[in-house]
C-alpha cells in the first residue's frame, strides 16, 4: 500500500527506522491483552515525505491490535 502525504498530496517514502537519539531502544507499540502473556507490541516504522516532511508512523502488524 503506497502512501501519499495528507498535506501535499506526493508519495511518501516508507520503511524508514525509527530510533530515539541517545538510546538504542526506539519505541514499541503495545497493547495489554487479556491475560498475563496475551499482550501484543510493534515496532513502529515512518513514512517521509520528500516534498513537505511530514513524518507519519505507522506499523505492519496493525490486524493483530484489538480495539
């Protein structure tokens, strides 16, 4: 699925890392699931657009959250 920025319209490049500068964790997704070992997390990746900037996040696993 290709996406395109909401702002300007131009396809937006995908698959970039996401990392917190001083940590080498990043940041998780994570939703707690019913019981103890039931909880889902992700990885979240970025979206950047080479017209504008505008960074979105987003994650492949996204099924696997219950709402």
């Amino acid at each position: 699925m290709k996406r395109s920025c909401p702002h300007c319209k131009s396809e937006m490049i995908e698959d970039c890392k996401v990392n917190v500068e001083g940590g080498m964790y990043g940041i998780k997704i994570s939703q707690k699931g019913k019981g103890i070992l039931n909880s889902i997390s992700a990885k979240p990746k970025a979206a950047v657009c080479p017209n504008c900037g505008y960074v979105a996040f987003y994650i492949d696993e996204y099924k696997e959250f219950d709402r």
